[in-house]
C-alpha cells in the first residue's frame, strides 16, 4: 500500500512540474529554454483535477494536502499566464 502511495504522489508531482514547464515557469530539460503553452498546461491541470475527483475519499490527508495545494498553485499561475496575453496591446 506505502508504494502506492508513492506512486501516486510521483504521478502528481509529475503533472505538476509538466504545468509548470508548459506555463512557462520552469525550463524544459530537452531544450534548455523557458518554453509556454497554456493548452498542454490546461491539459496538466485537468488530469490532476480528474485525479482529485476520482480519488476523493481515498487519499491520506498528507496526499490530499499536496494535490490540492499544487492544484491551487497552478490555477493561480494559469490566471495570472492567460491574463497577460489579454494585456497585449497591438498598436
């Protein structure tokens, strides 16, 4: 059951650092270079809330804090990442 456990926090941890780099807040390790695209990043976001649906009621308190800080955490960033594309003026 512990592999599990460790599995699936491996699994989240993962989709987050994949939303991460999508929006741009890490580098990706194949180029080296800051890289954005919220659409792979909304897709990482939406796995880990359909984790967090699917396994409501079965995780431990320390799993269920985890996904759903680093869901706050990358909703947040994808608000503030779409937001400057609104702010774009075109002259």
């Amino acid at each position: 059951m512990e592999e599990n456990n460790q599995h699936f926090l491996e699994l989240v941890y993962i989709l987050h650092a994949s939303a991460m780099q999508s929006l741009g807040k890490l580098k990706n390790p194949v180029t080296d270079k800051i890289e954005r695209n919220l659409e792979q990043a909304q897709q990482s976001i939406d796995l880990l809330v359909m984790l967090r649906d699917k396994t409501k009621g079965n995780l431990t308190v320390q799993e269920n804090s985890i996904l759903s800080g680093m869901l706050s955490e990358l909703q947040l960033n994808y608000v503030d990442e779409s937001n400057k594309d609104k702010n774009v003026t075109i002259n």
